[in-house]
C-alpha cells in the first residue's frame, strides 16, 4: 500500500513540473490528498500487531516506564527495594512481575508462572499485549539487562509510532555522565594509540563494533575521560553511550586491574589486526614486483580462457622448468588453473623447478612467454590433411593474447 501511495505522489510531482496555471493548482490537491493517505500508510505501518488505541498505548507506556524505574532502583539498591514495590503496587501484573524478580525465577521459567498464576493471554489473560510487555520485561530483569534495553524491549510491542516518545524518555531518565565518577587509569598505551592522527575514525568504529559491548567497555574503564569521549563521539549514539557508561562501571566495580589491563591488550591487538594486509594483497604485491603488468596480464588471460584440453596438452609437453619460470609472470588465479591441469606427478615437478628457479629478466620471462604461445598455437592448428588444409579458428580474445605475446621484442 505504502509502494503505491509513493508512486501515485512521485507521479503526480513529475505533472506539477511538467504543467502550469489550473492543472498545477489542481495538482497540488491532489498531492495533498495523496499525502494525506501516505501519512494514514505510514500510520498503519508503525503499529505493532496489537494496534492499540493512542489511549490504551499511553496507559501502557506510563506502566513500562513505571516498571523499569523499579527495575533501575532494585540494580542499585538491592532486594529490598524490589519487595517494597512489590507490597505498595496495586495492579496484580506489576505485582506478580515485582515477586519473580525478588525471588530470582529462572529466566527460561517465567512464562510459564505467568501462565500459572493466570496471568498470561494463554491462561485467559483478557490484554495479551501488557501480559507480553511484562512476560519479556521480568525476564530480562532477572537477567540484570540495563533498563534502557528492558524498556526498549516492552515498548517494542507499541510499535515504531513509540519509539521517539521513548527515547526522549530514555535520555531524561538514565543519560547520566562519567564526569561524577572517579577516574581509573590503568597504565597502558590504549588512549596514546587511540589518538594517533594515523588511525582512522572508520578503524576505530570497525574495531569497537567487532570487540563488542564487554571488551570495549572493560578496555576504557581504565583510560582517562578524553579517550571515553573520543570512542564515543566516533561510534555511540546519545543512548549508545548512557549504556556504554553503565558497562564501564560495572566493569570497574566487577574487573580487577589485571584483568582491565588484558582487556586493553586484547582490544590493541585486535586494532592493530585491522591494520595488516590481507595475504591476497601480499600475494599480488609478490608476482606484480617488477613485472610487466600487460604481459601478466595476457599469459594469465590466455591460460583461463584456453580450452581445458588444450591447456592439459600443452602443460604435459611443456619442461617444468619453463612452467615454473613462466609462473613469475601470472596473476595467482592463473596459478591455480595451470595446477589443476597437471597431474599430480608433473605438478610435484613444476613445485621442485619453481624451488630451483631465480628470478628473470623481462627479456628472459618474454622468451618464455613467446615459446609457451607457440606450443599453444601448435596445439590448436587443426589436423587436416594438405588438400584440405583450413585457416586455424580462434576467438577474437585468444587471438589477441596470442598476437600480444608473439610481437613482443
């Protein structure tokens, strides 16, 4: 639905450019009928498949925000304040919810003590969609998630027409800065390396995305404020770095220094790996010294383009050494096919001669080039008798390599 809306309105913008006077006046109400419904598409679209009422999704919002503020105060304070909500919460859910968090349920068991306690849509629970929003919140309470993901989580059962409305919630409510905690400084080179010129933003982002939350956040906890806000800065959004900041001190509070400082040189290391040349670059870097790249480029063409028999003839006639030679001068895809080519007997050979071999001039690797195109042209000049003789038939891009090859000085 949402496709088509879009189409009738780039359609009818496409008539306002192209018309004037009355049709263009009429083409502006028609395009604002037609953004009139793309906003009714869009509407439907960010519901959830529970599609609350504006009304009814308040009332759930005001119920999940009321939840995970408990939820944050219980991470802080400790049992006590959990059973205190729990004996002052009116409303049978909340209640309940508050009782298997206190009691520490089995995560993978909370649904069904909803189930038993009637409290689930599949007990005859009359609003599935709170049952749900409550069943997924406790469970990850008792896992000790941060409220931000608890409440991400619930909400996410409103739909996407929440999920500003939420944040903006998020932010007022746990955005909280390290500036009030204490520093730890773990001695170490993380925050000298973090803000070498040379390393880019993009390596910096990639390493932090790939080391994940725990190592990421165990590596900064022992480095100064500035290197926390340069990560931030390059990788987090506004909520990224509240949860970011509850990692760090938990990570203080939980790590001893040893252990802060593997986390550093796990992180270095893995930063330092982004900065290593992939082996099919080292490789390329390898054959491509000193060669000419067009002759390259023509002995590999032609040994991927050469019809599988032919180039199984002309390698089993062909001295292994001149193979080996010839190999200096090949992309390495063409190694590969020139390998598989030769039987096992006569590549072992083709090995040895490599081993063997020295570098060669380009006059020398051209000679050899030149003497490999002729076996080949021989292989493929059709054997036809002298009163039958026929011109030899080659495709257009063979024949081009082999002429390449063969005029050379």
């Amino acid at each position: 639905m949402i496709i088509n809306v879009l189409c009738e309105l780039h359609r009818t913008l496409n008539l306002e450019t192209k018309k004037g006077g009355a049709e263009k006046t009429k083409s502006l109400t028609r395009s604002k009928k037609v953004a009139e419904k793309l906003n009714q598409a869009d509407a439907v679209h960010l519901q959830s498949r529970f599609a609350a009422l504006p009304k009814k999704t308040a009332i759930y919002l005001e119920l999940a925000a009321r939840f995970v503020l408990t939820v944050a105060q219980y991470q802080r304070e400790g049992n006590q304040r959990i059973l205190a909500a729990a004996r002052e919460e009116r409303r049978r859910l909340l209640k309940y919810a508050y009782s298997l968090i206190a009691s520490s349920t089995a995560p993978e068991l909370v649904r069904q003590a909803f189930y038993s306690a009637g409290l689930s849509s599949a007990s005859g629970y009359a609003d599935e969609c709170e049952s749900e929003m409550f069943i997924t919140g406790t469970r990850l309470a008792i896992t000790k998630a941060h409220p931000v993901v608890i409440m991400r989580t619930m909400t996410a059962y409103l739909g996407l027409q929440v999920f500003d409305q939420v944040e903006s919630w998020l932010l007022e409510h746990f955005s909280g800065k390290l500036e009030d905690d204490e520093e730890l400084i773990i001695p170490g080179d993380l925050s000298e390396i973090l803000s070498d010129t040379r390393l880019s933003p993009g390596q910096i982002d990639l390493a932090v995305r790939m080391a994940g939350h725990q190592l990421i956040a165990a590596s900064l906890a022992g480095c100064p404020r500035q290197t926390v806000d340069l990560v931030k800065s390059l990788s987090y959004s506004k909520l990224g770095e509240a949860l970011l900041d509850w990692n760090i001190r938990e990570a203080r509070s939980r790590l001893s220094s040893d252990e802060l400082s593997d986390a550093q040189s796990a992180f270095m290391e893995l930063l330092g790996s982004l900065d290593e040349p992939n082996p099919a670059e080292i490789r390329q870097e390898n054959w491509s010294s000193g060669v000419d790249e067009s002759l390259v480029a023509d002995i590999s063409s032609l040994i991927m383009e050469l019809d599988e028999r032919i180039l199984k003839s002309v390698v089993a006639s062909l001295d292994p050494a001149l193979l080996a030679s010839l190999i200096q001068a090949m992309e390495p895809i063409a190694h590969d096919r020139l390998f598989s080519c030769a039987p096992s007997s006569r590549s072992k050979k083709i090995l040895n001669a490599l081993e063997a071999s020295q570098a060669l001039s380009l006059n020398e690797l051209t000679r050899r080039a030149q003497i490999f195109a002729q076996k080949v042209l021989s292989e493929l000049a059709p054997k036809v008798r002298q009163s039958s003789a026929k011109s030899l038939q080659l495709s257009a891009s063979l024949r081009q390599h082999l002429t390449s090859i063969l005029s050379r000085e």
